[in-house]
C-alpha cells in the first residue's frame, strides 16, 4: 500500500472483478497468526467497549456536540525524605548581605522533532486532545455520484501495548451493495498510538475482498528506530504469498494510517505548511501539508465549517507532488475528517461526512 491509495480512502475499488462474496480459503484462520510479531508485542484491550454518545443531528456541528476534554493532569511524584530535605533547602532566606543569585529562566527545548510545528503543544502533548473514546466519523464514499461504500473513523477505547497507554484507531471500509456485485471489500485496519509520545507502535492490517485475504502487522522498535512489517496473503492468482520486510525509521515517524488522526492535533492555519514523518513500504517520507483555505462544506448533516488541506510527499528530500488529492478538517477543535477527494485514473473518488458521534467526554 503506498501513500497515495491512503490519500485515496485506503482502498481504490475494483470494476473489473466479476465475483459477487469473498475469496474462500479453508486456512482463513491461520493467515491470523504471525509467531514473530506474537512473540514481540502483546495488546490487552478493555473487556467492555465504552457506550458512544448518539451521532450529531443533522443541522448541528461536532462544536455543538462535544465539549473539549480537559488536559490531563499530571500525576505528582511521591514525597520522600530525600525530597522534603531537598525542599527545606531552597527555601531557605538567604543572608540579607548576601548577593542574592538572579535564578535563570529554565531552557525552552523545542518539541522534537524539529520539523514539526509545535503550537498548541506541551512537549509531546496537544494541549486540547481533539480525541475521544468513542468517537465514530462515517463517511459516504461515492464515484460518479454512485456510493461505492462505506468508511469508519473510529477511536475506541484504550489499549495496552506492551505495558503502555496507548490510543486505539481503527479505520473500517466497507463496499455497498451496488459495488460488491463487482467487487466486495470488508476491511478494518486497528493502529495503536502512544498517548505519551504520540508515535505508533503498532498497527494490524485485514483484509476480505473478493480477490485476495490478507493480514498484515507492523511494528515500530522506537528504542532502536527498526521498522518490521509482516504480511501474509492468498490470492486467487497467486495464492499462499508471505513477507517480511526491515528498515530504518527515524523517531517520531507515523505509520500511513496513523497519519490521518495526526494531522488532527496541529493547529492549521491557511497559507500554513505542516509536516511530519511517515515510513510505508521500506520508505521514510515526510508527509507536507499545507492549509488552503477555510470555507463552509455543505454536508448532509448541515453547513460545517472546514478548512481545506493539500496533502504532498517529501521522498529523499525531493519534493514528490501526488495529484489533486484534498482534505477537509472541521475548523475547530475536534479536526474531524469531513471529506477526502481524490482524482484516480477516470474521474474523482470523494469520501464525504453522513454522520459524527463526538464520543464521551
């Protein structure tokens, strides 16, 4: 999957297929299992999932609906005794003919990395998490005004990813009735970001078309900057396909599907270029946005305002422009997707807002 078919809704659909269901395969179950990515990673998910809020009315804004979440607050170290004498010490009066030592203000560090913007951050952390368990963005996916499917933004509840914190994002797609009698596509993809660091650590690809199952799991060691990608197929031309692939990723790089819930922490602006960086298919891009325009989206659940942003690629430093490719963020603080519009080789692919449950605060 390259960065172009993400811009593109993660999938692009299929008219030449003549099959009507799904690709059967009596080992279905074990294209699951991947021992090495088993042994190396461990997720424990929530027993219970968190009940969402109803979707957003129509007429009304995910701003009317959501409340901002507050900044979590951090938790206080434990006092010792080696904490209450070292307290005692600084705030002892020092000698009235003593000069006393003008305290320098402590050194402002930059949020790392460099090329990222850092306004509306502390460090690692957005000031307002524009995130919400439960939240649940589904979109139309038309062509040629026919709806080709169905897309889910979803963040569900926290995960454990190998001991820590870690957000749950889960992008679904699914095609409509009318498309699968060409071509059928069930598809969820689970990414796990890390709530400190906000760098994905994780994330598992499945697939169920028509004409291939596939599972696909990545991993990103952030301790020694490796990227492992495992994949495992059939296909009906094919059939049984395996791989595996490493290389070097740079810290704080997001996966391609993670990149599509990043992008919602920066504070866009037009005439404002963001970037920030993405490893996919044994390559490490720098995904550059830049803010076009704001502008009111007539959508079916009413006018909502948008700002519009012009997806590129920075591939071995050269700038790789990939078409007339466009989003729409809401224009407050929650960033939701509203649409995707993508030219592909006949005509233009659009992923359009039908409905929004803000999550629970």
């Amino acid at each position: 999957m390259n960065l172009k078919t993400f811009l593109a809704v993660l999938t692009v659909f299929s008219l030449t297929a003549c099959s009507t269901s799904f690709l059967k395969y009596d080992k279905e179950e074990q294209l699951k299992k991947i021992e090495e990515f088993d042994e190396a990673v461990t997720i424990v998910k929530p027993s219970e999932p968190a009940e969402a809020p109803a979707a957003t009315e129509a007429g009304k804004t995910p701003a009317e609906t959501a409340p901002v979440a507050a900044t979590p607050t951090p938790t206080p170290a434990p006092v010792t005794a080696k904490t209450k004498t070292a307290t005692k010490k600084t705030t002892t009066k020092p000698k009235k003919n003593a000069k006393t030592a003008v305290k320098s203000e402590p050194e402002v560090t930059r949020r790392q990395p460099d090329i990222e913007d850092d306004a509306g951050f502390n460090g690692r952390r957005p000031l307002q998490d524009p995130f919400r368990v439960g939240e649940e963005v589904v979109h139309d996916v038309h062509y040629f005004k026919v709806s080709a499917g169905e897309l889910r933004l979803k963040v569900e509840p926290f995960s454990m990813v190998n001991n820590r914190k870690s957000y749950t994002f889960a992008i679904e797609i699914k095609t409509s009735s009318l498309f699968s009698t060409f071509y059928s596509v069930q598809d969820r993809v689970e990414t796990f970001v890390d709530y400190e660091d906000l760098v994905p650590r994780v994330f598992q690809l499945h697939v169920k078309e028509s004409g291939q199952l596939r599972e696909a799991k990545m991993l990103f060691d952030t301790e020694k900057n490796m990227a492992t990608f495992w994949e495992k197929k059939v296909t009906k031309d094919h059939g049984e396909e395996e791989k595996k692939e490493q290389w070097e990723i740079l810290p704080y790089t997001q996966n391609v599907y993670s990149a599509i819930y990043y992008m919602r922490l920066f504070q866009w602006e037009p005439g404002k270029e963001i970037s920030f960086r993405v490893a996919n298919d044994k390559e490490n891009l720098v995904f550059s946005g830049k803010a076009l325009r704001r502008e009111v989206l007539d959508t079916k659940l009413g006018p909502m305002k948008a700002i519009v942003i012009q997806p590129n690629i920075v591939l071995k430093g050269k700038f790789k422009p990939i078409g007339d490719n466009f989003i729409w963020l809401s224009d407050d603080d929650r960033k939701y997707i509203l649409r995707i519009e993508s030219k592909i080789k006949i005509g233009t692919l659009i992923s359009e807002v039908v409905s929004i449950n803000p999550g629970k605060p």
